[in-house]
C-alpha cells in the first residue's frame, strides 16, 4: 500500500466503542431535594448579608454574612443525614406521593 492510501484510510475510519452504562438509572430529581434547596437558598442569602456589610462598610455584618452561609451548610448536612437529600428516604417518600417530581 501506498503512503497516501494509508494516510486516506486514518483520516476516515470509523471506530466504534462499547458504551457502559450504570446498572440503574441515576435519581431523576436533579437535586431538586429539600436539604438541595434550603442550603443554595441559606447560602445565597448568607452572601447577600456578606456583600451588604462589605458595601456598607461594616465588618460585623460581613462575619453575620459569612456565619448565615455556613448555617446554611450546617443545616443542608443536617437535612441530608435526615433524608431529605439525593436517595434519601423522606426525598423517596416525596417522590412517590407526587408522582416522581
């Protein structure tokens, strides 16, 4: 074979891969779970309370800020370890009683 065969059959080959694909299918709540939402929302709100002590110029309400957003990770642990987090019992309960959304 000629090298420009060669280099015309590399630049065209098909090449099929096996997929592997999970046992199961994943959740299909996307996170969308009480311990998900209480803890971006008490975060968020941690941040805003932070943002508003650096533009007011107040160091304690930063800290106030930054203690809220911790909290709110506190609290979202707290919520998954009852639960109410991805593949939790009470997430499971929820689902089943609307239908899977």
């Amino acid at each position: 074979m000629s090298d420009n065969t060669l280099a015309h059959r590399a630049q065209n080959a098909t090449v099929t891969e096996a997929a592997h694909l999970p046992p199961s299918a994943p959740p299909t709540n996307h996170g969308r779970t009480v311990a998900a939402w209480t803890t971006t929302w008490v975060v968020v709100l941690g941040g805003l309370i932070a943002a508003g002590g650096m533009v007011a110029a107040q160091a304690w309400i930063f800290w106030v800020g930054i203690g809220v957003a911790l909290l709110g990770l506190v609290v979202g642990k707290t919520l998954q370890v009852l639960g109410h987090g991805q593949g939790g019992a009470a997430t499971a309960a929820r689902a089943a009683r609307t239908g899977g959304h």
